[in-house]
C-alpha cells in the first residue's frame, strides 16, 4: 500500500470500529435488558448469559457493518476537507477516485465478513439461541417460584404461594389457569411441589390436599371438586418461545430451507416473503460498498457544518435505506413486486445517488439539497411537455 492508502485507511478504522461498537450496542441494549433479569432475578450464570448473547451478535453484525463503513467513511473524508488535505491531495494529482480506492478496499472486506454472517453464521446461530434457551429453562431458570407474588412466567398460568419453602416447594397456593378460555379454574392446595422432566420440557406442580373451582361460562353454573392430590401440568416455554420449537422461523432458516420451504408454500400460498428474505442475505452485504461510494462525497458535503451534521446526514441515509428495504418486503408481500427487486431497491435507490454524488463531487461541483429539487422539478416539467406532445 503507498503511504497515502495507509493514511486514509487510519483516518477511516477509528470511526469504523466506534460506530460498529456502538451501532451493534444499540441493536443489543433491548435484549441485554431481558437477558439481565435472568441473571437477577432467576440466578443464571453471567456465563450462560454472555454466551445467550454472543448468538445474537451475528444477526446484529449483518445490519450494524455496513452502518459502520458509511459512518467511517463520511467521518474520516469529512476531517480531511475540514483540515484541507482533500485540496493539498488533488494539488498532487490525487483524483477523488483515487483517494475512494482504499475506502472501497475496505468495504469490499467489511462486504465478505457481513455475507458470512448473514448467509452462513446468522442462521446458524440463531437457531443455537434458540435451543441454549430451552435448554436454560428446563436446568434453572424458571423453577423458582417467589412467595407472596403473582408470579405470571408461564403463559395464561399464574401462580401464588403464601410462603416458599425451597426453590421447588411451597405452601399456601392459589393458582389461575386460563389456558382454556372455555374453562377457566382457579386450583387452591395447602401444599405445592414442583418437578420437572427435562426431556419433554414440562413442569409439573404437584399438588395436595385442594380444590378445583370451576365455572361454566355459558351457564353460569359453579362447580367444586375436593382432592387429596392433583398434578397440573406446565409448558415451560409457551410463554417464552410460543410456538412449536421445531418450527424455524425465516431468520433461523438456511438458504437451501428458505428455497424448499418457499417451493411448498408455492403451492398453495404466497411465497414472496420467503423468497424476499431469500435475496436480502445476498443484497444486504452489498450495503457496504453502496455506503463505501456514498459515504465519501457526503463527508464533503458536511465538512462545513462539522461532524455532528455529518454523523445526522449517516443516520437520515440509515433511515432511508431502512424504509426502502420495509417498504420493497410490504410491497412484494402484498404481490406488487417481485421479490429480487424488492430486495435489491435500497441498494438501487442509495447505490444511485451515491454515483450522482460522486460525479458532482469529481466535477467540483457543489452539492446542495435545493438542487436536488430543482433537478427534480426540471424533470417534471420534461415529463409534462412529453405528455402534452403526446396529448397533441
């Protein structure tokens, strides 16, 4: 690499691992909220946890490289116009495509590593979250039941005890289950214990000396049942992971299963959305180099204004591409477009006026906002002459 390669790659790599760093901070601060509470209030391991998260980290990778090379770029180019060495390089001959060449070098890295992630390891381990997330409620974490709280972990089962005795054994216990809306019951037992059977994935609360109260919702009539024993039943992941496990959902999926799933669903339904999340692994890492070509000229454009408006201008394109990318899924979802198009519109629409705008900064041309809607009204009034022309 020449010296001027290294520099710019230096200028660049700060910002990129910042606003990677942060970016993916964002994304994950949701789901560390959630998987904290394991730790505080079920006594998981912070080990388990970590591990829970480091599953996550791929899927977040996909979205928050690409997000960090526009943000490196436009940052790293924006310094260097502020400090006038974007003059004093093409004082020396150094064209703007020259000064790109090692942005786009980067992005076409940053563009292998996120493929990997979103073809290969987002899958993968997405569908390892989810089973080291069974496997995590069926060892520790939802067998403690706390004394004197309405405790709601299971799903439409709620569950009170006077006093816990130890982690699976309590005693004065009131418990609501609503399972069936056509036959809600409320269980009350001097004496509760819980047992769990760790291959089916079930919990069941062993009960003594109870009663069943019952009350038909059509009739109206009241119904007691008196035992000495009775054992009621819980799904410990209904409320955790709905569904049945087996079932991948799209994110889980490899692309051979994306690809056969949608050849079924073909055949009797609407398969555009599993083909859209199909296209989207490959269009998504191309992200990065749109962002890599984008990036540099908008760092020009904000060298006036300073860094926090150039940082504002990576988050409006951010939000824009984001739309772009929903609204193509809504549009080929309702069968309005076709799926690799709908895949491949942010790309098209960014990658677009990203060469625009590296054309106009070759050209020194400057660049503003008004133009762009002054361009954009000469091309109606075009297009109004046209049609008058047909008209006639």
């Amino acid at each position: 690499m020449k010296i001027i390669d290294k520099y710019i790659v230096r200028e660049f790599m700060p910002p990129f691992l910042l606003g990677l760093l942060l970016f993916t901070f964002v994304l994950l601060i949701n789901r560390i909220f959630k998987l904290t509470e394991l730790i505080v209030n079920k006594g998981v391991p912070v080990t388990e946890v970590l591990k829970l998260i480091s599953y996550l980290m791929p899927s977040f990778l996909t979205l928050t490289i690409p997000m960090a090379v526009l943000l490196a770029a436009l940052v790293a180019f924006g310094r260097l116009s502020t400090d006038s060495e974007i003059i004093a390089l093409k004082a020396t001959g150094f064209s703007l495509f020259r000064m790109m060449a090692p942005v786009f070098a980067v992005s076409l890295l940053a563009m292998a590593a996120t493929a990997y992630f979103s073809l290969y390891l987002g899958p993968l381990k997405a569908q390892s979250f989810k089973k080291d997330l069974f496997k995590l409620a069926q060892s520790r974490a939802y067998m403690g039941i706390e004394e004197s709280v309405f405790n709601d972990s299971f799903k439409d089962v709620v569950i009170y005890a006077q006093k816990s005795l130890s982690a699976n054994e309590m005693e004065g216990v009131f418990i609501s289950d609503e399972r069936n809306p056509n036959e809600p019951h409320v269980i009350i037992a001097k004496k509760g214990v819980m047992d769990m059977n760790m291959s089916s994935g079930y919990a069941y609360l062993n009960l003594y000396d109870g009663s069943i109260h019952n009350k038909e919702n059509k009739s109206g009539s009241y119904q007691e049942i008196n035992f000495d024993k009775n054992i009621l039943s819980i799904n410990l992941f209904e409320k955790l992971l709905p569904g049945d496990e087996s079932k991948k959902s799209k994110r889980e999926m490899t692309l051979e299963e994306l690809r056969s799933v949608a050849r079924e669903v073909s055949k009797t339904g609407n398969n555009y959305p599993l083909l859209t999340e199909y296209y989207k692994r490959f269009t998504i890492p191309l992200a990065c180099i749109i962002f890599g070509i984008i990036g540099p000229p908008l760092g020009l454009f904000s060298r006036r204004s300073g860094r926090s408006t150039g940082i504002s201008v990576a988050l409006v394109v951010f939000a824009l591409y984001y739309l772009l990318m929903k609204g193509g899924e809504n549009m080929a979802a309702g069968g309005r477009m076709a799926p690799l198009m709908a895949a491949l519109l942010p790309n098209l629409v960014i990658g677009a006026f990203g060469v625009w705008l590296v054309y106009n900064s070759s050209q020194e041309k400057k660049f503003s906002f008004s133009e762009i809607s002054n361009t954009y009204e000469r091309w109606k009034r075009t297009r109004g002459r046209r049609k008058r022309g047909e008209t006639s």
